[in-house]
C-alpha cells in the first residue's frame, strides 16, 4: 500500500510539472550556483543577459551580489543572492544590482514571482526598487521611444508601490490599495502580471498577489501606442534612490531568491517558504486522515482557540475558507478533487501549513 501511494504521488507531481512547465519561460533559483561572489561570467549565461551593475566595470569589482545559504526555504541547500546597498550610495551604478533577462519573444501578457527579504538592519526609512518587467522596441514615430519598465518601489516604512516608466504619461508611481508594512528578517513571496495595453485605449493591467494573497489591481494603464511594444525582459532591478536623500547611512542588504516568469498564474505553496518562527514552533493542530481517502478532513485544535483555516492547492489558488474553535474540526463535502493541497491554519498569533494528499 505505501508503494502504490508513494507512486500516486510521484505520478500527480509530474502530471502537475509537466503542465506548469509548458506555460514556464524562465526559472532560477540559483540552487546551483557557487557560494561567494557571484561574477559576471555566471550570470550571464545563467540569467540570459548580456551585462548587470553590481559586478565588475571597466576590470572593477564592484561584488555587490554573492551566492549565500539559506533561501526561502530556510534550508541549507537552498541558496540565494544576497545583495549590497553600500553606504553612502544611490542607483544602480553604484547601489544594489540590476539586469534584464532576455524572455526570447513579445509578450502581451505574463507572470513573474520572486521571494525577497530585507536584511536586519536594512533602511526601510529611505525608498528604492525592486524587480519587475520591461520591454519595448525603439522606432521614429516623432522621434518617440516606447521602451517601457513596471518594476516595484518600497517606500518609507517598507510600503510597496508599482513604479511603472513609459513614453505616454507622466505617471509613475501606483499604490496599492492596501497598505503593505514590509518586515525585516522575513521571506515575502511576491507575483506580478502585466498585460499590456490595446494601443490608443488605457486598458494595460498591472496586478499583485503578496504570499498568495490578492493585493493590487490596476486596469487603466497604458503601456504602450505601438502594438509591436510587448514584455520582452524580466528586469532584475534593486537600488536605493534615485537621488542622494535615498542613500542608505550603512551599508545594506536584501536577499532574493526562487525567481520564475510564466504564461499563466504562478502561485503560492506556503510551505516552500516558511519563516524560521513558523518551523521552529509547535503545531497548535493536527491533520487526520492524511492521505485523505474521500477527501473529508479533520482537523484536531490541541489548543482549543479560534482558528481560520484556508485550503489551497499548489497552484496557489485557495479554495475554501473557515473559521471555527471546536475541539475537532471537520473540512467535508468539498469535492475534492486527487492531488495534493495546502492548509493554512491561522490563530491570533502565528500562522501554520500542512501539506494534505487526497486519494
């Protein structure tokens, strides 16, 4: 019986990866790069760019970006960049590190996540970038140059914005509509999709999901007035600035990590990045049957407090919500469909995830 569900589950994970693969342009998460500093000559060919800030000018180190443990994950084998904002510093030339990732085509629409984590003593009180698209062709329609970027900005206190620069307006700064309070010492996982405009018409989208969750949607926006203007890069793109009233009093660090650009909705699995405060405690529940025959779930509160529970799949996309404070909490008649799924389980001071097969 364990054979026949160990193979189950083997055969679901590749059904499931070979679709997510096919919509799959680009992926990285540098599990398999060398610690310490990462060159030019590794990230070229790795993140399909010609050139990058942050690593060496003219034969000058600048070594602003290494290859260091512990990535999303929290787990020793999964690395990530870790990147310097020196002190005293502003944009990308001397602050942070910035490239562009060649997708190999003119998209209209895609998808892009990362995790980020802003280090202990990071300067949230200042405002800077963080990665996103761009694209855009150059033409002589009076003279006018439809390149393009949409990356995001943090703002004072660590609140996120998109940070969008075209040819058609002035306007460049568009806040979300909830309020975000980055904190320190935290992987957030963060996707974006941007669909681009019909030319002559503000309709582009921008949209935000922060760890799974909806965030931000923008659907007035214009990209473009050239229908051949698409997504062309992923823009790695992260400084302090752009003007010295930005520039950090110490020298700075963020971490980045798990970096992916789709065709379709990426998602969210919480349990690829639990915070370490989250692994390190003690379930306050626990989860019967699992594998789940027929799919009804129970869920024991071994603490007996008021608890939302959230299901997923691994997708991302949630499913059902519940709150409840029995001493035995039962998920049935939902349907469900074979595979695997995520449970959140949320109480008044931590947030818990269970992976769930169901037969």
């Amino acid at each position: 019986m364990k054979n026949n569900i160990t193979q189950y589950f083997l055969i679901i994970c590749m059904v499931l990866s070979t679709s997510i693969n096919a919509q799959m342009l680009f992926e990285n998460s540098v599990d398999e790069a060398q610690l310490g500093v990462y060159t030019r000559e590794e990230l070229i060919p790795e993140w399909n760019t010609t050139s990058g800030n942050g690593f060496a000018r003219r034969g000058v180190g600048e070594n602003r970006v290494t290859i260091v443990k512990y990535g999303a994950t929290g787990l020793a084998q999964d690395r990530c960049l870790k990147v310097k904002y020196p002190v005293n510093t502003h944009d990308s030339k001397a602050n942070g590190a910035q490239w562009k990732t060649n997708l190999g085509g003119v998209y209209n629409e895609l998808y892009m996540s990362y995790y980020v984590k802003f280090g202990e003593n990071f300067g949230l009180d200042k405002i800077g970038k963080l990665p996103g698209f761009g694209g855009g062709i150059e033409y002589n329609d009076s003279n006018n140059s439809t390149e393009w970027s949409g990356k995001l900005m943090w703002r004072e206190g660590g609140r996120l914005q998109f940070y969008l620069k075209q040819p058609l307006t002035n306007q460049k700064q568009f806040d979300w509509p909830r309020t975000f309070e980055s904190k320190k010492e935290q992987w957030y996982h963060i996707e974006l999709h941007y669909k681009m405009n019909t030319p002559g018409i503000n309709n582009g989208i921008m949209e935000a999901w922060l760890d799974g969750e909806f965030i931000s949607r923008y659907d007035d926006v214009p990209f473009r007035d050239n229908a051949r203007v698409g997504i062309t890069e992923m823009f790695f793109s992260t400084f302090f600035g752009g003007n010295e009233l930005h520039e950090p009093t110490q020298d700075n660090y963020a971490y980045f990590d798990d970096f992916k650009v789709s065709k379709t909705r990426i998602g969210f699995t919480p349990t690829l990045s639990l915070n370490k405060a989250n692994k390190n405690s003690v379930e306050s529940f626990k989860v019967y049957p699992n594998p789940s025959i027929n799919g009804d779930i129970n869920i024991v509160n071994t603490k007996a407090t008021v608890l939302t529970l959230e299901l997923f799949t691994v997708t991302g996309k949630s499913i059902h919500v519940q709150t409840a404070s029995s001493r035995v909490i039962k998920l049935n008649k939902l349907n469900l469909n074979s595979g695997l799924y995520v449970l959140k389980v949320k109480s008044s001071n931590k947030t818990e995830y269970k992976k769930i097969l169901v037969k």
